[in-house]
C-alpha cells in the first residue's frame, strides 16, 4: 500500500515539476505545448488575425511595420507582406514552444529577437503590448479552450521575454 501510495506522489509530484528557470510547472508546459498546437495548423492565417488583432488593439503599433502602414483591414488581409509576417512571427512562437525543455536555447532564441527589435525601439513595453494582444487574439481563436490556467501558462512565457528584452535593453543602453 505504502508502495502504490508513494509511487502516486511521485507521479504527482512528476506531474507538476516546477522548472526555476523559466518558473513554468510541466502542467504549465503541456497547457502551452497543448494550446499551440490548435494555432500551429494554420500559423500563416493565424498570423495574419494576430496582427489584425494588433493593429485594432493598438493602431499606432501599424505605423512601425514599413510595408503594412496606412493599410485598411481588408488590404492586410490580402497583404503578402502580412502573411509573410504572420508566418515570421509565428513560427519563432512555435520554436519557443519547441524549446521549453531546452531553456538555454529557449533564451538564446528570445535574445535574438529582442536583439533584432531594439533597434527599431521595440522593447519592454511592446512585449507587455503583444502578451494583451495574444490573450486576446487566444480567446477569440479557441475560446473556452483557453482556460485560465491556459493563460496563466503563457504569462509565464511573455514574462520571461519580457525580463529578457528588460536585460538586454539595459545591455544595449550601456553598449551605445
Ligand atoms: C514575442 C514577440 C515577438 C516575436 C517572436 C517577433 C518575431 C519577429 C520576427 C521573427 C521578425 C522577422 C525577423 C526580424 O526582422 O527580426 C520580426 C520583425 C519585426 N517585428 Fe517582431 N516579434 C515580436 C514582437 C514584436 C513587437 C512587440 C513588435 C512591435 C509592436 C514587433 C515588430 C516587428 C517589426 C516592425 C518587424 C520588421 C518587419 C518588417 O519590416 O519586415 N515585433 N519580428
């Protein structure tokens, strides 16, 4: 009996292993691995709704995209740029979601994007902008499927970004 109940709490305990390094539980990373896949059959129109989705929450955010700016809705949707974009932006979401075992090359991959994005003063701020923007664009896409345990998943995820791209904004200020 002791047996059956200790070979429980391991598994319980297996469960819910907390990850320090990126504080997500692995309950936490199958919500995410889990949610993702919904979006991952189609992560080019997907692409193109979050950025619809941005550019309606936040339309001074269109005006940083060169070859989107002064756009109606209609013309992005038919935009080749936006579905180029969305495809872009997604896949490095599905590279993220990819690498939550390998933490290092997790931060690597979030520091290069970060990297790539201050020089076009896009820091700390923004990201704060577009984790909104994902919950919102998540619940519109699958609804009661993005439960709040879901969501508090992936808060976990844009904080991460957002304390990387904090570090390496402070970095880049130092560097200039
Ligand atoms: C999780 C957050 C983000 C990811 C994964 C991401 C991903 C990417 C990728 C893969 C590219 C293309 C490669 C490159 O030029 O670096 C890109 C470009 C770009 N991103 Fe992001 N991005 C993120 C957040 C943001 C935010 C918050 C903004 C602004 C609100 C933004 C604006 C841009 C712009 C303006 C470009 C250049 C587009 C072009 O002219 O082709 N990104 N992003």
């Amino acid at each position: 009996m002791g047996g059956i109940v200790s070979y429980l709490f391991s598994f319980w305990n297996q469960e819910d292993t907390l990850d320090e390094s990126t504080g997500l539980r692995l309950s936490q990373k199958r919500h995410i691995v889990s949610s993702w896949s919904i979006i991952e059959k189609d992560l080019k129109g997907n692409g193109v709704e979050l950025f619809i989705t941005l550019f309606t929450m936040y339309p001074e955010t269109q005006n940083m995209f060169k070859r989107l700016k002064n756009k109606s809705v209609e013309e992005l949707r038919k935009s080749a740029a936006l579905r180029a974009h969305g495809l872009d932006f997604n896949r490095m979401l599905s590279a993220f979601v990819e690498n939550l075992d390998d933490v290092e090359c997790l931060v690597n991959l979030i520091q290069k994007v970060v990297l790539s994005h201050l020089p076009r003063k896009i820091g700390p701020d923004e990201y704060l902008v577009v984790a909104k923007v994902f919950h919102a664009f998540m619940k519109m896409k699958i609804g009661s499927l993005y439960t709040p345990a879901v969501q508090e998943s992936w808060d976990i995820v844009f904080g991460v970004i957002h304390k990387i791209s904090v570090d390496e904004l402070k970095k880049y200020n130092k560097d200039q």
